[in-house]
C-alpha cells in the first residue's frame, strides 16, 4: 500500500506521517527532510535555500522526481512532502492535513524556538516562494484538494487521533 500525506507548513505532516509509520510499520519518504538534507549539506539556511531555489528547478524537480521514483520502488510506504499526491499518482490513500494559519504559525514558532510573528513571517514567505515555483515548474495549485482522497484539520484534532482516522481509512481500502 502507498499512501501520501500532504500539507502546509506547520499543519503536522512530518509527526503525522511518523506516527503513522511507526504503527503502521511502513517505510517512511519524506521529501521535506530530502530538501533540509540538501539545504544542511550546502550549509544554506532554509530560508536561503528556498531562494536558490526559486532561480533554479533543479533543486525541486530532482527531490520531486525521487520520491515518486522511490515510492513506486516499494510495496508499503508513506511518503509525506507538500507534492507526494501529486508525485506518487498511483498511491493508494492522498491525505492533506490543514490547520489555520495561526496554529501553524504558532507550531513552527514552538518547533524552531522563535517568536509566532517570526514564525509566521518566514512562513509566508515560504508558502508564497513554493506556491510560486509550483505553478510555475508544474502548473500545481495547492489550493486545489480535489486530488486527495482524505482532508483533515489538525487543528481540531490530536495527532494520536489523525492517525487512527487514516488507519479506519486504511482498513477500509484493504
């Protein structure tokens, strides 16, 4: 089974998707961690990282194509990153978490141990440089969940109870 779990910045992909793989005993891909990698090993603040990025598809085209490429190479895996339901077409299971700006804000803030407004600043910028380089790279819309088979609001929720939703999912697919 494959299964994809996408979302914003701050809206509990990554402990999400880890919890899951952990219960689920799956492979976990993330291409989140695939760009901090990158990012790390050019000593490249993220922030910074995103720009060189912006001038260049490289950086993005390549993490994008290798999770779809190491997705299809397993039986069982999750692969969590803002595009994976569109790069992992053939997934069994699209989830996208959401949450108000405010809370991810306020998660990214307590995540990084900087203040909400800076949270929320480097956030929108973020958002704003991906959004960019989507439409532009792929023609994605990432306001568009018409995709996904399963939208949940982290917000309302414990991540404890996002996964047993995504297990009931599951288990109804199987």
């Amino acid at each position: 089974m494959r299964l994809t779990i996408s979302g914003l910045p701050g809206s509990g992909t990554t402990t999400v998707a880890k919890l899951l793989s952990t219960e689920l005993s799956m492979e976990l891909i993330s291409a989140g961690e695939m760009f901090r990698q990158i990012a790390k090993e050019k000593k490249l603040q993220l922030e910074h990282f995103n720009k060189l990025a912006e001038n260049s598809e490289t950086f993005d085209r390549q993490i994008d194509a290798r999770q779809g490429e190491e997705a299809m190479k397993r039986e069982n895996v999750i692969v969590e990153g803002r595009l994976s339901g569109f790069f992992v077409p053939d997934a069994d299971l699209k989830i996208w978490l959401k949450a108000p700006v405010e809370v991810r804000a306020r998660r990214i803030a307590s995540r990084e141990g900087i203040t909400n407004e800076e949270a929320l600043s480097a956030m929108k910028k973020r958002e704003g440089s991906e959004s960019m380089r989507y439409k532009r790279y792929y023609g994605i819309n990432l306001d568009d969940l018409s995709i996904y088979d399963l939208v949940i609001d982290s917000s309302r929720w414990s991540e404890r109870d996002i996964v047993g939703m995504i297990r009931v999912a599951v288990e109804g697919i199987k």
